[in-house]
C-alpha cells in the first residue's frame, strides 16, 4: 500500500493532462469537494489515532468517514476536470488501492483493540453511513471523547487536505487558462 501515494502524485499529473475544466465544472465540482473536505474534517476532530478506537462523531455512522470525504472530494476534483478519461482515472486508482488500504487498517485495529473492535464492526458499516436509525449506530465507550475536537483536528494535520484542495483547484484553473491561451 507504500505504492498508493506514489501513484496518487502520477494520477493527479496525468489528471491534470486530461481535464478541461471550464468555469462552471470548477465551481460545480469546487462545492462538491467542500462537502467532502467537511466530511473529513468533521471524522478528524474525533479521531485519536493509535490511541482511541474513532466511535464518535461520523465514526459512529460508518468506519471510514475519511475515505467517504475522501471519495466526495476526489469527485468533486472528477465534476471540476469535466473529463470522462480523467474521471475513469481516479475512479480506477480509488477501486484498485482504497478497498485494500481499508482491510490493511481494519486489521491493525483488530489487532490493536480486538474485541471491541469486532463488536464496533459487526454495528457499523464499512465505508457508506448510516442515515437512518434512531441515534447513534454505535453506543461509545466509557472514556471515549464525544464531541469534536479542535485540537484533534490539528494533531491530525487535517488542514493539509484543505491546502491540496485549494491548491488542485488553482491547478484546473490553470490548465482551464493553459487550455483557452495556448490551446493546450
């Protein structure tokens, strides 16, 4: 899975090559991305990773909430390139690593929480949440912290999602410029 970053910097470069943004697919798939950078953000503040099995917030509704945020993001970046090949692409790289990166962690949570883990993973969907049921899916454990944490979210370096965002919608928006000065 040391191969899932690397491939992700040839995939955003290729993505780059094939987009053809226009201003409207940039400000569509811009909100898109916001919700999925909100969706990480909000799973950040309640993670304390190596520390805490996550069961609050959105972890309560599903085991990944980062992964959904970023899967919301990556199709936002897929509606802002305006791209078929470009969006078969991403879609390809998420298939291909995201299911295995996910066995990968759930193992090391098994192996790190046991029991409580397996309880917490019988209630609690993989990947898409929970909407519909009455509270929470997951009732927390004594000493779980429950509500969002600023402080967390900044352990957790979430910020840096909200400069890559920032940064590959200035990306199209140059290759929408490249595109309409040079043709290119």
């Amino acid at each position: 899975m040391r191969w899932r970053v690397r491939f992700g910097y040839l995939v955003a470069v290729i993505f780059f090559l094939l987009a053809t943004p226009t201003p409207g697919s940039i400000l569509v798939g811009a909100i898109v991305a916001v919700c999925g950078l909100f969706i990480r953000a909000a799973a950040s503040g309640h993670m304390r990773k190596d520390q805490q099995l996550a069961v609050t917030g959105l972890y309560a509704r599903m085991r990944n909430p980062l992964y959904f945020g970023s899967a919301i993001l990556a199709a936002g970046f897929v509606v802002a390139g305006a791209s078929w090949w470009a969006a078969v692409l991403v879609i390809a790289y998420f298939a291909v690593f995201y299911p295995e990166v996910m066995r990968n962690e759930e193992a090391d949570l098994r192996a790190n929480f046991g029991a409580l883990f397996d309880e917490y993973a019988a209630r609690v969907p993989l990947f898409f949440p929970r909407l519909i049921g009455g509270g929470h899916a997951w009732a927390q454990p004594a000493g779980a912290e429950a509500h969002f944490s600023w402080e967390q979210y900044r352990r957790n370096h979430e910020y840096r999602a909200l400069i890559g965002m920032l940064g590959g919608l200035l990306a199209l928006g140059l290759r929408m410029w490249l595109r309409a000065k040079f043709g290119y």
